[in-house]
C-alpha cells in the first residue's frame, strides 16, 4: 500500500467514526425508557415501542463493535502494522481494505 492510499483509508476510518458518533447521538432517543402508562399508551403501541427500543439497543451494540474495530485499525496503522494479514503476514489488498477498512486477514485467510 502507497502513502496515498495509507492516508485515503484513514480518512475514511475518522469520517466513519464521526459519522457513528453522529447515529449514537441521534440514536439515544430510541434507547429511553418506554412508558408504561395505559392512559397515554394503548398496549399494541407499547409492545412496538419496546420493539423500536430494543432494535435501536442492538444498533448501539453494533456501532460500538465496529467503532472498536475502528479504532484498534487506527492503533495497527499508528504502530505500522497496517494492512498485513495477521495469520499469514502478506499484505491485504488495498480494494479489500477500501470495503472493510478494518480486516485483519487477507481474503485467503478469512475465507480458508
């Protein structure tokens, strides 16, 4: 891997972290407590309110998974380490890299 393309791919990995730092934010709303009072809320509209509080938890569990991945690709890049695969030691295709900038294994060694 180039300079260039060193440096392309970790731009991509901030503007990813900035843009999960922005879904935790917007996503904090659908995480709240879910009101249990019948006077305000029938009992099918809390059942899905429990429904769309749970999917947005298992979002954030998501977004906090890849943002550590994120990050422990930013520390191997740091630590120059970057872009080899950790099984066999080749270096990771750029392409695969650009699709999933935080692989640690080539495609023979991910797959095999």
């Amino acid at each position: 891997m180039n300079e260039i393309e060193f440096h392309r791919i970790k731009a991509m990995i901030q503007a990813r972290l900035s843009a999960i730092a922005d879904e935790n934010a917007l996503g904090l709303d659908g995480q709240a407590v879910v009101e249990l009072d019948q006077q305000a809320v029938g009992r099918l509209s809390r059942m899905d309110a429990l429904q769309n509080q749970a999917m947005a938890k298992a979002q954030q569990g998501r977004r906090n998974i890849e943002t550590k991945r994120l990050h422990a690709a930013l520390a191997r890049m740091a630590a120059g380490e970057y872009g080899y695969c950790d099984d066999c030691g080749e270096d990771i295709p750029v392409k695969r890299l650009e699709l999933d900038a935080a692989a640690i294994k080539c495609v023979n060694c991910a797959t095999g």
